[in-house]
C-alpha cells in the first residue's frame, strides 16, 4: 500500500518555461532555438547541458551565470519562483494530503532552489535538493536517502518525476512504485516510449495522479 509520495522537481512541480527563455535572451538565440535544442537534447538522450553548447560552442556555464550575476543581481535568472509551479501543483498536493498521504519533495537542484520551494508554503512534509544531501540521481544513494527521510518501505513510496532514465527506473530499482508525468520535453518524449510501462503510472498531471492513488 502506498503512504508516501516524492516528488521531482524540475517540469514536475515547476514550469522551467521561463528559465530557458532567459537563458535564450542572454544567449542571444530565439527563445524558439533555445527550447527547440533543449527537446533535441532529451530526444536523443543527452543531458540539458549540452543545449548550452550547441547554441554557444564553448561556453563555461557556471562562468556565465556568475557574469550574469553580477550584471542582474536582483533578477531571476536560472532561478524560479512561485509564478513558475504548475497550475495544478497546489490543489494536486492539497486533494492528496486529504487523502492521508505523506507527501515529500526530492530533486536534482541547486541550493537556492530549497528556499525557493520552502518560501511557496506547499502542503508538504519535507523538501530534499541534491545539493542539500551532496548525491544526484540517478545514483541509488538519492533514492536510499529517499527512504531514509520518509521512514517508509521502499514498496510504500511512489515517486513522481517526468523522466525515465533519472526517475522511474532508479526509483524501481530502489524498490519504490513509479509514476510518469507527461509534461516537459523529457515527460513527452519518455511517456511516449515502450519502457514507460515500467512504471506504475503514466499521468498527464496532478488531477490523474490523485485519481490513480485515490484509495
């Protein structure tokens, strides 16, 4: 029986729509090129980095956004806020806490990102970051720090992420029940694979997911 579900971050819980498109605008390609490279990247999976490197061949990534920093201190940037969580997220999370249910986040982030998600006051009984815990997924340490915070078995949790490679198969793999959401290039081009039938659920959003695991 399922008693706790984590949560992914990134085109899971937040839009990332408006990081890319800034990143484009400081680029200096069309929002269009920026994001077009971005699903070429997950379609042929490769990571999102190397989108940077396509559009501008040898860029230092960290080096840039230092530069950017320092040239918009009060900015965004690579950075999201609440204007970004899905639409859906909140009452999503709400309907499920009603269910009785444990609800945890848990995704590759950088360090700012656990204030930006803390300040949203989600109905939520943890925020974890990789950054926080020094372990990215799909390493098994992610998904056994994972069950360590829950205080769950592995088979009571469900982890809910838009991404095969760094989701639902880790997640399996750690003896967690899986659920595919199909949103962000990753979620579409995934969802759209014969391998998604390894996971447990395939949902478009937050309302078919708290239809699936309504009791």
């Amino acid at each position: 029986m399922i008693r706790a579900l984590v949560f992914d971050v990134g085109e899971t819980l937040i839009d990332e729509t408006r990081i890319w498109s800034r990143w484009a605008d400081r680029l200096g390609v069309t929002r269009a090129t920026m994001l077009g490279v971005l699903g070429g990247m997950a379609a042929l999976d490769r990571s999102h980095r190397d989108a940077f490197q396509i559009v501008r061949p040898g860029i230092d990534v960290e080096a840039e956004q230092e530069a950017w920093k320092r040239d918009d201190p009060d900015g965004l940037r690579v950075n999201f806020d609440a204007d970004d969580l899905y639409p859906d997220v909140r009452p999503g999370l709400t309907a499920l806490r009603g269910l009785g249910y444990e609800l945890i986040i848990a995704g590759n982030q950088p360090p700012q990102a656990h204030d930006a998600l803390a300040a949203m006051d989600l109905p939520v009984d943890g925020i974890y970051t990789s950054d926080g815990w020094g372990i990215s997924k799909p390493d098994p340490a992610f998904f056994a720090k994972v069950v360590a915070v829950s205080g769950r078995e592995p088979g009571e949790i469900l982890y809910v992420g838009d991404r095969l490679d760094n989701d639902v198969f880790p997640a399996r793999a750690a003896g967690m029940r899986t659920a595919l959401i199909r949103r962000g290039p990753w979620g579409h081009l995934h969802a759209a694979r014969p391998e998604a039938a390894q996971a447990d659920h395939v949902v478009d959003g937050f309302p078919g997911l708290v239809a699936a695991v309504r009791p």
